[in-house]
C-alpha cells in the first residue's frame, strides 16, 4: 500500500495544475477585468473621496475661540489687580472669517472639477485595463491552437517512426534515415516547448488582470474587421481626451479661485468682557474685511500664473488629440498589413502546403517517395499553419486594440 501511495503521488502532482485549471471566455475577461482589477478599485475609491470632499469645499472656515486678560495693569498702585480700573477685564469671545462669495464658489467649482478629473481617471483605468486583459486573453487562445498544431504534426511523425525502423530493419532505407526522422521529431518538439512557455507567460499576463490562475481560453475569438469610420468619428470622445479636457477644467477652476482673492473677505468677533461688579460687564461686536490693495505684487501674479497653466493644459490637450489621431493612423496601417499577410498566407500558401503533403504521402504509399520527404512536408506544413496563426493573431489583436483603444467615452 505505501508503494501504491507514492507511486500515485507524481501522477497526482502532475495533474494538480490542470484541475485548477479555468475556462474563461473573451467578453467574461473583459468584464471580470474591469470589476476585480485593485488599480480600477484605488480608482473609484479615489472618486468616492473625491465626491466626499466635495460636500465641504464651499463651507466656511471653523470659528475661533479667543480668551484671556485685556487692560491689565503692570505697574503703580493697581498693578496685576484685576478689579482696580475700569478697562480690565477678563474676556472669552468667538470669531468667524467670512470669504467672500466668488472664492466659496470658485472652491465649490474646483472641487467639481476634481470630481470630473477622477472620473475621467477612473475611465481612462478601465479602458486600459479591458484593453490588456483582452490583449493577454487573445495571446493565451492563439498559443492553444499553435499546441493543438505542434501536437497533431508531433503525433503524425510519431507514427511514421515503426515504418523507418522496419525500413532500416528490412534494408530498405539506410540507418542514418532513423536519425533524421529523430532530428525531425526533435525539431517539432522544441516548436512545442517555444509555444508551451508562450502559453504560459499569456496566462500570467492574463493572471495580471483576472484572479485565474493556469486560465484557459474558450469561446469564440472576437472578429478580425473594424469598422474604421466609426472609430475615426470617437477619436474626440477618447479616454485620453476626457482625460486631458478635466486637466483644462481644473486649470480654469483654479484661475476662478486666483480671481476670487482680489475680493475683500470679512470677519466678525463677538467677545464677552466680565469685570468688577462696580464697573459692570462688557459685550463686545467687532467686524473685519480684508484689503487687496496690493494686487499688483500678490493676486496679479497668481492670475497670471493660472491662466498660463491653463494655456497650457489645453495646450497639452490639442498634443493628445493630433498624437492620437497620429496612432490610430499607425494602428490602422498596422492592422491592414497584418490582415493581408493572413489572408494571402491563408488563400495562397496554405493550400500549396497541404498539397504537397498530401502528393508527398500518396507518392510514399506507391514507392515513389522517401519516408523523410513526407515527414519534411509534415514539418513543414505544421509550421506553415502555425505561422498563419501567428498572422491571424496579429490581425485580430491589431483589430481589438483598434476597437478597445479608440472608443467612446465611458464613465
């Protein structure tokens, strides 16, 4: 019975990673992506934050509590007495500073302006994340259908290796012809290996994204063709773009808070005085107001330096939108170039490969053909078809990144 357990024990190890092993399909990537990625999370709590400092931005300052001794003689016949002279007493009083209405306003837009700023970050989070996890989830599916190639050309030439050593057996083929059909095997075998570690690198960039651990891609693959107008047209609806049109909100929010201190603010100070009972207590009411007299040297320079920021950020803005425009441009070629590699490899060399197998394997079955050149057709066609998905991988992620790049804003 021990035997029996340890014996079992690599078999069970070696089929753990597959019983864990998920299916998971493109658009459930998509989706899952956006609702468990931790960056999409710090995103919206980032918002909510946002939003709750919103409430308090156009609020007035907390009042200010004032107590002490005023009119306290230090010297001659009254002196550190606190009921000799009339003026001394002892006083506790609140005060309240009042900004004026254009600042608290221009703070209430400001914080507006930091709320849209959030969301745009928020929407610019998910939109790159769906763009990722659906990238690593179209390198991860085509992986799996270069193994099932590599598997199915591995397993042909296998069975093709009893008739070269009873070929060698019968004197019919020469020895070394077993070594070149082992060089061959080998050949396929180290194909296999290169898109085996493809295949896992795709699942731990996919693992980036989604908490699945040895993923595996199925359902159908999203769609090869765009439709080039209609992205063309969203351009300025970008994430990128909302992105740098809040940056500009915020700029000319902040140029509204530099206008508002050339404004007098106000104050006001309601103090109670106790003294003597002979003299009586006091009620003090004072008021107060700032005086920008002196804009020139202090609130000009501030403007000034507000509306050059926001110069700037709209600056930047029109930079992104002609880059953008400039990359969906270069993604476009990109992806025309790719779709035509695909399709000419698919309508034109594909068939030339499957025939020469084929002709190579009927000439074989009548003598007219050495085992190597059939297993070299094999070979050769496996890597064909795997060159065509690599093609047809570009192509179709050359069409997802189109689609998932350049879409319409989505908060």
């Amino acid at each position: 019975m021990k035997r029996l357990r340890w014996t079992a024990l690599p078999v069970l190890l070696a089929l753990a990673p597959a019983s864990y092993a998920q299916s998971i399909g493109y658009e459930e990537t998509l989706r899952v992506a956006v609702a468990e990625q931790p960056q999409v999370r710090a995103r919206e709590l980032q918002l909510d934050a946002r939003r709750q400092v919103a409430d308090a931005a156009d609020e007035l300052p907390d009042p200010r509590l004032r107590a002490g001794i005023q009119n306290l003689p230090i010297s001659g016949p009254a002196a550190f007495e606190l009921d000799r002279q009339l003026p001394t007493q002892i006083q506790v009083g609140i005060e309240q500073e009042i900004p004026n209405l254009a600042k608290r306003r221009a703070r209430a837009a400001m914080a507006v302006s930091d709320i849209d700023f959030a969301t745009a970050q928020l929407a610019h989070t998910r939109h790159m994340t769906r763009l990722g996890a659906g990238e690593a989830w179209i390198s991860l599916a085509y992986t799996q259908q270069a193994l099932n190639v590599a598997d199915e050309a591995l397993a042909q030439i296998e069975r093709l290796v009893p008739l070269a050593r009873s070929a060698v057996a019968a004197g019919s083929a020469r020895p070394g012809e077993s070594l070149e059909i082992r060089r061959a095997v080998l050949e396929v075998e180290d194909m296999r290996t290169r898109i085996d570690a493809d295949r896992e690198a795709a699942q731990a960039m996919l693992a980036r994204y989604i908490a699945v651990q040895n993923a595996t891609a199925t359902g159908s693959i999203p769609a090869p063709d765009v439709d080039v107008e209609q992205l063309r047209a969203t351009l300025e609806s970008n994430p990128e773009i909302i992105l740098a049109v809040a940056q500009v909100r915020q700029a000319e929010a902040s140029i509204d808070l530099a206008r508002s201190e050339k404004r007098p603010d106000f104050g006001i100070n309601v103090s109670y005085g106790r003294r003597d009972p002979m003299f009586g207590d006091v009620v003090s009411v004072m008021g107060s107001i700032t005086l920008p007299i002196f804009a020139g040297r202090r609130q000009n320079p501030r403007i000034a330096a507000a509306e050059t920021e926001a110069s700037a950020a709209q600056a930047i803005q029109l930079d992104r939108l002609r880059e953008l425009q400039a990359q969906f441009e270069a993604d476009l070629a990109a992806w025309r170039s790719a779709y035509r590699q695909w399709q000419r490899a698919t309508e034109e060399l594909l068939p030339l490969a499957q025939s020469r197998a084929d002709l190579e394997r009927a000439s074989f079955a009548a003598n007219r053909a050495e085992l190597l050149d059939v297993i070299e057709a094999i070979k050769a066609l496996a890597l064909l078809q795997i060159e065509i998905l690599e093609r047809e991988e570009a192509t179709v992620e050359a069409a997802t990144t189109l689609r998932l790049t350049y879409t319409e804003f989505q908060p």
